[in-house]
C-alpha cells in the first residue's frame, strides 16, 4: 500500500493520524478496523502503526 510505503522505513511506531489513506481501512467502519471493534467496541481506533523491515538483509 502506497500509504505505508511513503513512510520512513527507519523510525517505528509511527502515528497514524496524519495518514488519510489508511482512516477507511483502519475505522471501526473499516475492513480491519470493523474486526477489532466488534471485540473492542466501536469506539475504538488506531492510535500507533509500527514498521518492520522483514527483508532479507535485515534479518
């Protein structure tokens, strides 16, 4: 996804909340989000994002 991709890939836990790509997906109306807040409740909402560089030579 475009939107986690044009983040620096050198500092985790990121903010989402200047990140309008991902409040559709991440909502509690959202694909995602909809599964968490049927546990969590409807007000839930994403508060962090952390990145993982998983390639090969990281790891």
């Amino acid at each position: 996804m475009q939107a986690v991709e044009s983040q620096p890939a050198d500092h985790a836990g990121i903010r989402l909340t200047d990140i309008p790509a991902l409040t559709d997906l991440l909502d509690s109306r959202g694909a995602i989000g909809a599964l968490v807040a049927r546990h969590l409740g409807a007000r839930t909402r994403p508060v962090r994002m952390i990145l993982f560089d998983k390639s090969t030579a990281t790891n």
